[in-house]
C-alpha cells in the first residue's frame, strides 16, 4: 500500500451548490477554483469551500467515486457528506462500494 496520489473532492460554493473533481493536488485544485482558473463550473460562484477530499491509491478508483457521487441526488449528497462529517471515513467507504 502506498500513499494516495490521487484525490476525489468535493467543494461547495458561494451559492451553495456541490462541485465533485478528480485531483492529484487538493490544496492547489482548490487555489485555482478560487482564483477562477478551476473548472467552469466553479467561475463566478466562489469563493468555494472544502467539504470532503477522500484519497486513493489508483486515479480509477478516484473517477469512480466521483462518478458515483454524481449519480446522487441533492438529498443523498448531503446525507452522505453529513455522515463523513460525523464519522470520519464513512462517506469514502460507500462510495467504494456499489451503491
């Protein structure tokens, strides 16, 4: 087992809205949100927020959980981000898992 290269994240923005990503960097994927350099999405609604970074070993495992995330509707995302807020690890768990 080596060190997680790569990251799925999850960011909220100033309007409240959730944006999911793939990085290999989080803290610089964030910088460039903020500065309106990130993702298109991600423009104009900043300043964005932090509220789940899970690491993976592979960039595959990363992309799926992203993928997964996505599939979830409004009420499911914020369950699932309410639980990882609780109990540290939960949130990744079942996303590696199929939901």
């Amino acid at each position: 087992m080596g060190t997680n290269k790569h990251f799925f994240y999850v960011v909220e923005c100033k309007d409240g809205t959730f944006y999911a990503g793939y990085t290999k960097d989080v803290e610089e994927r964030l910088k460039k949100h903020n500065e309106g350099k990130g993702a298109k999405y991600t423009r104009g609604r900043g300043p964005i927020k932090l509220v789940f970074a899970q690491g993976f070993e592979t960039k595959e495992e990363a992309m799926r959980a992203e993928y997964r995330f996505k599939q979830l509707t409004r009420p499911e995302k914020e369950r699932l981000l309410a639980m990882e807020s609780e109990e540290r690890y939960v949130a990744a768990k079942k996303l590696s898992t199929k939901l």
